[in-house]
C-alpha cells in the first residue's frame, strides 16, 4: 500500500492573540507547527504501512521553512518528504493549492491512498482535500473517524455526521481526510530523528511539476481577499460590584427575564 | 507579490506585528519581506504611509459575468429532515436576491422531498428544484457533488449558498474545484457591494483572530459555504406561493463509487447546544470534571444545557460535542453565562452573536469580559451555587 500523506505547516493559531491596545497579532511565542489534523493522517498512513507494508510519503507545500515539518513528519515514520515551493505559488487560495498539490502528487508518483487532515488550523477551510480529490478524480470521503476495514481494492471506514457517523465503502485508489479521533499519534523515536536528520527532503518548483501560471498563487486563485480586520468588541457591558451575594442579587435580578 | 514601496516605508514595524507568518521584518528603517508571504495582505491594510501593495499579476477572466443571475441555496436534507441551516441560508438568500433582483432557489436533494420542498417555499424560496430519486437518499460525496454541478451548468446562477455542515464542506468543494468557481468557507456575514453587485463574504481566520471579507470578482458562480446558526430564517409562512420544478439528472452522474453501508445516529452524541435557549458552559477554570457538576446543576436550575470550551474538552472534563468555538459549534443562544472561561478568540467567535452574555471569571483581565453583557469578578466555586440557589429562591417564590 503506497500511501502520501499532505501536510501543512502552519502557525499554532491558539496561542495567537489580539494586543487590544494595538490591535495587532501578539505573536511572540508563537511556533509553526505541524497542522494537528495532519499528525493523525501521518500516524494512520505509517499504522497502515506497518500492517500492510508499502511506503509513507510526505508531502507539503509552503515556504522553504516548511521543509521543517517534513523532517518531523520523517521522524515519526514517514518514509520520504517532498516539499512543493516556489515564490509563484504564493497567495494561493484553495482552488490553486488543490491544483498545484494534485500536479505535484501525479509528478511524485502513484498512490494507493492520499490521506489529508481534515482541516488546518489556520484557515479552518477543509476545502483543499476534496478539491485534491476532485482534481486527482479520485472517490474520497471526509471526516473519517476510524478505519474499519482494508483490503487491496476497498475499504470501509467511519465518516464523522454531525448527528453521528456514517459507514461507508469506497473503492481504492481513494483520498481520506481524517479527524483527530482517528489514533493517537506516537512521539517521534530516536532512530527516525536519526533519520530524519539525514533525509534529503526533494524541493519540487512550479517548472518542476509543470504548472500551469494561470492557475498557480495569487493569480490562479478565484477569491480575493478585499479586507481584513479585527472583530468588533460587544458595547454593551454592565461590570457588577459589591460582596458575592451583591453581585448575584443583581446579577438575577438583571436575568428576570430569562427566569 | 508583496511590493515595498522605500520612499513611502518609515519602519515603523506594524506591518512586522501584522504578519502571522513571519514574513516582514523590518530592516535598517524598511519593510523587507522573506519567502514565508503567503499574500494574505494583512500588512496592506494596517500600512498607513501606504507603503505596501500587492500585486496579483494578471487575472484571467474565465466566464462572461453577465450570463450568471440567481441566488442558490443547497437544502440539505438528511434522515427524511430539511436541514435547519437551509431555512437560515434561506433568510440571508432573500435578503440578497431582494437586493440582486433575481429570484432565490433552493435546491434539494434525497428520496421524499414533496413536504420538504413545500417548506422550503414557505421559509422563502421563489423556486426549488427537487431532484427526488432513491440514489439520492444517502450522503455521498461523488453523486452529490456531480448532481449539483450538473444543475449549476444547466442554470448558471450567480451565487450558490451551502451550509457549513459536515455534508456541506464535504462535497461544495469538489463542485468548486470542478466548476472553476471561487469558494469561501464557513462565512459568517454576506452583503451585495452596491457599485458592482460583487457578493462580499466574510469568514473568521487564524481560529477567529482576524475576519476577512472575500470576493470573487471573475469566476462564477461564486460560492460559500456559511456557518450554521448564524444566519436567522425568516418566519415561515404557508401562504407563500412558489415553483416547484423537477430535475432529472442523467443515469451516469448518478453512478456512485461510494456505498453507504450504515447511517448511525448518535444518541449520546446528541447535545443540543445549538438548540438550546440557555447555556451555561465552563472553562478551564472550573479546574476538573466535578466543576462541571456545579454547572449542570445550575443548566438544570435555568432550563438550559451545559457547553464548554475547547481547553475543557481537551482536557477530558467533558465530551466534543459540548464544544463551543472555531473548532466546535456556534451557538446563538438567549442566555450564555460563562464560567471559568477566558473567552480567547478561538471560544469568542462560537458565541459572541448570544443575545446575553454573562462571565464569571477570577481575572479581572480575562478577555471575556470585553464580550460580556454583565460581568462578575469572583471565584466560580462561590458565585455559582449562590446563583443556582438564588435563582431556585425567585423562581419558588
């Protein structure tokens, strides 16, 4: 079973923070990490491997930097990582990074199974997976909580509802992604950060995959971003005072008309 | 690319503190931007000497504007149900075409939609089209997405609308990609700009740090997917009249490769938040699962359900569904008293649109505060029994 896995580099958005005096983004302390629904497709393509034998590639697209979470995803068990960069790739929206990934994936090679993270974290968008999907015209299902049943040519798996889940068959080759319920990721071992400090991570361009520019960053993208700003703060607020009871008297009294 | 323009740059560092990815720094009194720009044009709209713009290179305009009219809205329908979202997206779909001039549509898909179709008229549609056939009837996510694309080139209208639910973000995204149209997930405001009639989209980003307003100026139709329980539905009113019209998609599109096995339906998965008029929810604050034994206690006393924030469910004091915020579900109810939350922006954006806000927190400086309608600085370990009993005093008296 030859398996790729996408991942994407993101900020950790939860430590990111609005300074209400500046209005800007607090970043200090912020980290890139790896996308936390990725670390779950990772683990379930390497738990695949180890029963079922085949290879792991990793695969991101992002920034040099981005080579990074490549090598860590080599430390927890991926085989390879191939890194898809190129400045022309910059901006784009989820229309031209499911095209560029899918140019790169049928450039990198055949793959029985792609699996994706349901989301990342800093777009919350879950867009670019079924778009991946669509451009490698492959059957996919989303939200996959479990994996119940695997064979050479189908499997059946769980797809998270929002009123419960679903059982599902689809035939393979098939795209996944995957929530967190899915496993719980190992910790990387000694011997794969042995390995992933030596792994050559491939860099694979806009030439490199054959892109179209048309299609590619910025001017590839449908939407446009016109404006970006801070949510405004409610207006509204009565600050209680006195002793705990006090507070909870008028605080009641206040609410009468939710009693 | 991201142009810096050094004559007008005065290094002041905003565009620095803007960036969330680390891509502009200044450097002997100027901007310099590295390779980690993603063009998300942050620094461009707090830049006040106006040193900076982006530059998109030439768009290709892929489709005569002008032959696209109509405002959609996908109905979901699911366990023989319209979906509630769909009467949501219905209410901000009328506002639209209202505005737009064209007429709004609903379409609907499954096996048995006679009554559905009829509300979906009654909650606003001008026209649904029903395609009502047996293979329609599971979610999957290839049939769905080819019978809606079928529809979409048949008809070419200008905006297709789907709600963001497991369903909707599943399959829209696949329709996108093969139509060649803009999407923007997860919206959570949409207006008409009236010089140009451009649908303006507006999505929380970075877990709600940052709202940004997307459009798509030269692909159509331009779609969004828009959050659940943040539209309202109009009033339904079964005196509305409207069309119904019945599609036949072709065999092929029908064909799946999927094959729904099973469609389980959790029972102890199902808490209502959404539904609920009250909420009481609590945060990482309440310090272990038996804090959240006094906030049911005070849910019970209110006639309401317990919610929590990600940092409670994370920590394994209660379960998922009890979720509130960016990565759980949004809330909009009557009442929203919250206990030992410190409101991050990541919670703020699941419930900020609550008609009441109440927060208990011990940090005066707790971000919720900012959102709260009323605000009580105290120890929840104290104030909520006091207000549980309170509460059950006036209610016997």
């Amino acid at each position: 079973m030859n398996i790729l896995v996408c991942i994407k580099q993101v900020p950790d958005t939860k430590d990111v923070r609005l300074d209400p005096r500046t209005n800007t983004m607090a970043r200090e302390g912020v980290e890139s990490i790896m996308n936390p629904f990725d670390r779950h497709a990772l683990e379930e393509a390497v738990r695949i491997r180890e029963e079922y034998g085949g290879s792991v590639t990793a695969l991101s697209m992002g920034p040099p930097q981005a080579e990074s979470v490549l090598r860590e995803a080599i430390s927890c068990g991926a085989d390879d990582g191939v890194l898809v960069s190129d400045r022309a790739f910059a901006g784009a929206d989820t229309w031209a990074t499911s095209y560029t990934l899918a140019r790169a994936i049928e450039t990198v090679g055949e793959f029985d199974l792609i699996l994706c993270g349901k989301q990342a974290v800093d777009g919350d968008t879950a867009q670019v997976g079924p778009g991946l999907a669509c451009r490698l015209a492959r059957p996919f299902v989303t939200c996959v909580q479990k994996i119940r049943l695997l064979d050479n040519d189908s499997l059946v798996v769980e797809r998270m509802m929002d009123d419960g889940y679903d059982v599902v068959r689809l035939p393979i080759p098939a795209l996944l992604t995957v929530v967190k319920d899915i496993n719980e990721p190992r910790v990387p071992s000694l011997k794969g950060k042995m390995k992933a400090k030596k792994a050559e991570i491939k860099v694979l361009g806009a030439a490199d995959i054959g892109a179209d520019k048309q299609c590619i960053g910025l001017a590839g993208s449908p939407t446009q971003v016109v404006n970006v700003f801070t949510p405004e703060p409610r207006g509204d607020r009565t600050k209680l005072e006195g002793t705990p009871q006090e507070q909870v008297a008028q605080l009641v009294k206040a609410l009468s008309a939710y009693l | 690319m991201l142009i810096i323009d050094k004559e007008k740059c005065i290094g002041c560092g905003v565009c620095e503190d803007n960036c969330a990815f680390g891509a502009i720094e200044v450097v002997d009194g100027c901007a310099v931007v590295n390779d980690n720009c993603t063009l998300c044009g942050a620094c461009v709209e707090n830049c006040e000497p106006q040193a900076l713009r982006i530059d998109g290179g030439e768009k290709k305009q892929t489709t005569n504007l002008e032959d696209w009219s109509g405002i959609w809205i996908f109905a979901e329908f699911r366990h023989d149900k319209v979906v509630p979202v769909a009467f949501e997206l219905l209410g901000v779909g009328r506002k639209l075409a209202d505005e737009r001039g064209p007429s709004l549509t609903a379409v609907l898909f499954g096996a048995g939609l006679d009554e559905g179709a009829a509300e979906l008229i009654a909650y606003g549609a001008d026209a649904v089209l029903v395609v009502d056939d047996e293979r329609l009837r599971d979610y999957r996510e290839d049939v769905y997405a080819g019978a809606l694309e079928e529809l979409i080139k048949s008809n070419q209208p200008e905006v297709v609308l789907a709600g963001a639910t497991a369903i909707g973000r599943s399959f829209i995204p696949m329709v996108a990609n093969a139509l060649g149209a803009g999407l923007t997930a997860d919206c959570t405001q949409l207006s008409v700009r009236a010089e140009d009639g451009m649908l303006l989209q507006t999505r929380p980003a970075f877990g709600g740090n940052i709202m940004a307003t997307i459009e798509c100026p030269h692909a159509r139709p331009q779609m969004a997917t828009v959050r659940p329980r943040v539209m309202a539905p109009l009033a339904p009113d079964r005196s509305r009249s409207g069309e119904v019209r019945r599609v036949v998609i072709p065999d092929d599109v029908l064909d799946s490769k999927i094959e729904v096995l099973e469609s389980v339906s959790c029972e102890q998965d199902n808490v209502h938040i959404q539904e609920a008029e009250i909420l009481v929810a609590g945060g990482r604050g309440l310090e272990d699962e038996k804090g959240f034994a006094l906030i049911r206690k005070l849910a019970d006393e209110l006639g309401g359900a317990v919610a929590a924030s990600r940092a409670a469910v994370d920590a394994g004091w209660i379960s998922y569904p009890h979720q509130v915020g960016q990565t759980g579900k949004t809330v909009a109810p009557r009442l929203y008293i919250a206990c030992g939350i410190s409101g991050a922006v990541q919670h703020a954006v699941g419930m900020q649109s609550a008609e009441t806000i109440v927060a208990i927190n011990r940090d005066e400086k707790a971000p919720i505060f900012d959102l709260a309608t009323y605000c009580v600085v105290g120890d929840l370990f104290e104030i909520v029994p006091l207000l549980t009993s309170k509460i059950k005093e006036v209610r016997g008296t």
